[in-house]
C-alpha cells in the first residue's frame, strides 16, 4: 500500500509552493514537524533549489572517520544489508552516518549507489538540514527520534521524488552516535519502512550492547588471569569430584609440579588432609588459615589454606578454588610486620675500652660464621644488643631474628612457646596448630635468652634441635628441617649448673662454640663519660629540649658508683636526670640517692688465699662432673647390658668418644 495518494502529495506540493513564496505554512496541509523543519530550513538560508550536498569530506578525513567508527560500521552493515533485502531492486538506498550527519556507509543496488553521486548520495557527504535541507537523516539528528519525510515534504526540490526514513542510534549513555536512513521512490515507500529502520537501529543497539558485554566479559576474563597468574598465593581450581582442572605458576613451584603433571589429578594425591576441602565441596563451607600439608616429590609443604565453593546462578556448587601459601612465606611476612628484626647493630655499641673492644672483636668474627654462640654477662651489659649486631653483620641479616627469654616463659609452656604444637595436641590447643620460634626464625637468628633457666626436659628437645636441624611440633609425629643459628644468653655460670645437675653438660658444649664474655660496667669505667655523652644527648632529644651544661663533679661520681643494673642502669639514670632537671645545668643533686649515698661493697683482693679458693672451687666442680658422666655412662651400660655401640648413640656421642671417656673414668665396661 502506497504511503500517501496522489491528492495528498499534490496538496503538500502546493503548500511547499506557497512556504517558498511567501513564506506562510498551511498547517491542514502540513505536519507540524515538517513545518518547523521548513522553518528551520529557511531561518538557515537554505537554497530550495539545491541539488547536492556542499560539503564533502577529503579522503584523508574520510579515512579517519571511517577508521574511528569502523565498530559502529562494522556492527551495523549486516543489518543494513538486512533491511535492504526487503527493498531490493526497488531503487531504494541505505545510509549510515556518523552523529554530526557525514555519510560513512550505504548498501544498495549497483545503479542506484552509481546514480546517488548526483545527490552527493555518498560516503563523505554532510547530510543535515542546513546542508540540503530537511531529510530522513539530518531532521532525526535535530529532533533525536525516527523521522520520515516524503515527497513534497522535503524542503528542497530536487529531493521530491524520494521518501527518506531516518532513525538515530543512541550508545548506553543516550548520545547519538549514529544515523541510519533508507530512502527510496515516493511511490515505493509503504507505511511499514520507517518501522523497518527503527527495528534495524534496535537491533543495532541490542547488536552494540551484546559485543560491549562480550568486550567487559572478556577484559574481565583477562583481568581474572592475570589476578591468577600473578596473586602471591597458589591457586588450585578443583571440580566438584576433587579433581584438580587448574593451577597458577605459584602453586606449580609449591607442589613442584607442572599443569599437565598435576591437572587431573585428585586433591588426594596433593593434600595430606582433604575433610576441610570435602566438606567445602560437599556443603559449601568455606575454609580460611587451615594448616595443611602438600605432599610433593621434594618433602613435605606446610602450607596455610584457604578455600571457596564455585556455585552458579541457581547457587548449585560447582567446584571450589583453594589459596595455600608455603608457612615459611607468611612468617617471613609476620616476622617482618611483628618487629621480629634486629634493629642494633655494632655502631650502636658505645665505649672503646680495652675488655668492651676485645668482646666486639669477638662478635664480629662471630658474624663471620653460622656457629652457635654463648653471651656472658651480668644482667643489663647488652647481651641482646650484641645478639643483633651479630645477625646484623651475618649472612643472616635479611632473615628474622626471634627473641625468647627462656626464664618469662612458664614452665609448661616453654615446649610450645620454641616448637609449636598440631592442633589438638592438648586442650585449648589453637585450632589448626601453631608454629613455634624455631619455626618463625628459619633463615634468620633465634636469640635465647636466660638459656640457664630452660627446664631440662625441654634442654632434651633442644639438643635434639642442635643435633638434626629438625623440631617435631608437640604432639605431632614429622620432623620439619629448620634453618636456625642460635645465639644463645645468661647470667649464670652454666658449669656450676651442670654440677649442680640444672644443665645437661651435652648441651652446654654444643651452646658453647663461641664465647663471649660482656664486660660489666664497673669494669670499664672509662666508657662512662663516652656513654654518659651518648644517652644525655639522646634523652634530650626524646624530650624536646636543649642540651644543658654538666657538672663535671657528676660524671666524677658516675665513675665512682658500681652500678649493679649495667648499662641498663646507667641509661635509666641519665633519661631520669634529664627529666629532673629543671635549670640549665646537671648538677649532683639530680644524681639519685644510691650514687649520692652508694652502700658499701667490700672486695677482696686478689690474694693468693683468693686464688687458691678459686682453683679449689674448679677442681670441685670438675670433679662434680666427671661424677655427672660416670654415672650417666653407668646408666646406659646398665640399660643396654653392656652394648657399647648402643650406649654411644644413647648418649648421642661416637664410639671413639665413648672409649675415650671410659679410659678418661676409668670404667671397665
């Protein structure tokens, strides 16, 4: 059915007559929105008699055009393509043109593309109103709706005898950024063609939003994989049966595997524990810092776990993903964030005399090595302060450095303070285990200190420690490698210890590699003023305020004083002067009262009665622990009837030592 009969056309003809003439409108003749667009067309100086587009452009805006809208293009010209198939070979003509009305794409019939040219019906041309009048494409552009103009209806002549249905194509942010129009003879267009082009911009719409989808979808796969190739923990995609489908390069180095050795394979054949990961899949409970250990060709991993279901959109689980990350990797990570790092070094160590120097030389050689090392002092004379300065100069210095004071921790408690537990080793054992020190301090430094107060059930596990290299947490059965130098302090004097049957003397030698006995400070007086300079200006500087001067007469009597506490005290004592003093100068006063008013301590010379007591008290000793070994020999020879072989490794000793100290005792086995 044709859209409009010959007495409508001819009336519209005759009101388009009348509007170019005398520039009045026939409002029963004329739509209203034809009408404005005349108006339009007349108030921008429009040329009724023009043929063709002005304006055109070059090849190289052209190009540039075509190149950025060659998605729209390219979604577009299938549909184009469509809605032509409707009208073929009825000399109608597709366009699509960009949002400021340039063509960028027509689709028609060989002659009618050949014959538009003389219309500028081509790629290039601007098609808007203020170029050639009111159109399907331009008068769309300027109402932002379908439009259809026919016949007469045009503003200009030479565009009478065609039908022009134009509709603009909106992206997600309603703005226009296209046009898409078919024109065609008056007397072929039917009332159903500017449906046809609306329901082709839709489908275009519908076309932009899918691919724009498909885009987010697969930025957001790319994003996904590039989270699972390069997150820090191992990732492991298990099916619903177990079955492992996917693993990331940091789970291939954690379970010394390659995707095609592991993918496939069941989390039986990885996890020593696999209820957690059962009950994920099978209920959907999530897991979150589960302690499970992965089997792999190279040992045992401890790792801590995590693990998610995978449901669908109905919530139906499908799968799950597991997170494990080797234990080692996160006590590095507690280590660093808890402050486990030596922060002393061997500068921070103030005085240049003689005993101190000889001690610091000592220490240094220790960083040297990885041998363990004994610290002696009295309390407050910096065994810790030389601990870290020792890590801090070893190769060791990147690893932890854990500090445990063996004599604060009770005495039940020791054993799974330094090697952990597995959960349920006892009651309110934490859930999924606990590491102990020596775990925490792999790769780095464990400093004891007090080491002389360490129960001696617990100086067995230890022994055992300095023996192996491996710690089995409390009640569990594998031994895990640790990687530990120790570093070991006390104030006691372990030989008398051992006499006294408080240290296993085994223990005490293996401690015992590298000696270093700290000077107190009453025996290196000429470091007080050195020192008395370095915490005064220091304590000043904590407080905010300026230097005062000093009384010489107070580091007088600061040289003069014993000082029990060290230069623990020493420190203490300087901060509190500072903190009293409220002039500009440090005087005796401020001096607390036991350096004020010091006791008396009497000392003995070293006389000859003096020394002979000190041998006397050796000897003693010696003798109180070749008794020790006699009867510990004793002992296992009972135990093993005899069994030599055997007594050696029950003492943890070769079988040359063994006869060595049988000789040395005196012992007929």
């Amino acid at each position: 059915m044709a859209m409009k009969c010959e007495y409508e056309i001819s009336l519209i003809f005759l009101a388009w007559h009348k509007f170019i003439k005398t520039g009045k409108i026939d409002p029963a003749a004329v739509r209203p929105e034809v009408a404005e667009s005349w108006i339009r067309c007349y108030n921008t100086g429009v040329d009724p008699l023009t043929t063709r587009s002005r304006r055109m452009l070059d090849k190289p805006q052209l190009d540039e055009l075509l190149e950025r809208k060659k998605y729209l293009i390219d979604v577009a010209r299938p549909f184009m393509t469509n809605l032509y198939s409707f009208v073929a070979n009825s000399n109608f003509v597709v366009l699509l043109c960009d949002e400021h009305g340039y063509i960028m794409e027509t689709v028609g019939d060989s002659n009618d593309i050949k014959n538009a040219p003389e219309l500028n019906f081509c790629r290039g041309a601007l098609w808007t109103e203020e170029e050639i009048g009111n159109n399907g494409a331009g008068t769309s552009l300027v109402l932002k709706r379908p439009f259809q103009v026919s016949g007469p209806e045009h503003y200009c002549r030479k565009h009478h005898p065609w039908t022009c249905s134009g509709a603009p194509i909106f992206d997600d942010d309603n703005r226009i950024i296209g046009i898409l129009e078919m024109s065609g003879p008056v007397e072929e267009t039917h009332l159903h063609t500017l449906g046809m082009v609306v329901a082709a911009v839709e489908a275009i719409r519908q076309q932009m939003r899918n691919q724009k989808k498909n885009r987010e979808l697969t930025l957001l796969n790319n994003h996904l994989n590039n989270i699972f190739l390069t997150v820090s923990d191992g990732v492991i995609v298990v099916d619903l049966q177990g079955v492992i489908r996917q693993i990331n390069p940091v789970a291939e180095k954690i379970l010394n595997k390659t995707p095609r050795d592991i993918e496939g394979r069941s989390i039986t054949n990885i996890f020593e524990r696999c209820k957690p990961i059962k009950n994920m899949l099978g209920s959907g409970r999530a897991f979150t810092d589960l302690e499970l250990t992965v089997n792999t060709d190279a040992g045992s991993v401890y790792t801590f776990a995590s693990g998610k279901p995978i449901k669908d959109d109905r919530g139906h689980i499908n799968g799950g993903v597991i997170f494990i990350n080797p234990i080692n990797k996160i006590k590095k990570l507690i280590n660093r964030f808890n402050g486990a790092q030596a922060t002393f070094h061997f500068k921070d160590i103030v005085g240049n005399s003689k005993p101190l120097l000889k001690a610091m030389q000592l220490a240094v050689l220790a960083s040297s090595n990885n041998s363990n090392v004994l610290l002696n002092g009295e309390s407050g004379t910096g065994k810790e302060i030389f601990a870290q300065s020792i890590h801090n100069r070893s190769k060791r210095h990147n690893g932890p450095f854990i500090a445990v004071n063996c004599g604060a921790i009770p005495r039940e408690l020791i054993g799974s303070e330094l090697f952990g537990y597995v959960e349920g080793a006892f009651t309110g054992a934490q859930k999924g285990g606990r590491p102990g020190k020596f775990e925490l301090a792999s790769g780095g430094t464990l400093f004891l200190d007090e080491i002389g107060d360490m129960p001696l059930e617990q100086q067995v596990s230890l022994l055992r420690v300095l023996q192996d290299k491996t710690i089995t947490r409390i009640g569990g059965d594998k031994p895990t490698v640790v990687d530990v130098r120790i570093i070991c302090a006390t104030n006691k004097n372990l030989l008398l210890e051992i006499a006294k049957g408080n240290f296993r003397q085994d223990i005490y030698y293996r401690l015992n590699v590298i000696n270093i006995t700290l000077p107190p400070l009453r025996e290196r007086r000429e470091d007080i003023p050195l020192m008395f300079n370095v915490f005064f200006e220091k304590a000043c500087r904590k407080l905010g305020i300026s230097v005062p001067r000093v009384n010489p007469e107070v580091i007088k009597r600061l040289r003069q004083y014993d000082w029990p506490g060290n230069a623990r005290e020493f420190q203490n004592v300087v901060e509190r002067m500072v903190n009293i003093a409220t002039g500009q100068q440090i005087n005796i006063e401020h001096l607390p009262e036991e350096i004020l008013s010091p006791r008396p301590i009497t000392r003995q010379s070293k006389t000859t009665s003096q020394v002979i007591t000190i041998i006397d008290e050796k000897k003693k000793i010696k003798e109180m622990l070749a008794e020790k070994e006699r009867q510990e020999i004793y002992y296992f020879l009972s135990k093993s009837n005899g069994n030599l072989s055997q007594v050696a490794r029950d003492m943890g000793i070769s079988r040359n030592s063994l006869y060595r100290k049988l000789k040395k005792l005196n012992i007929m086995p």
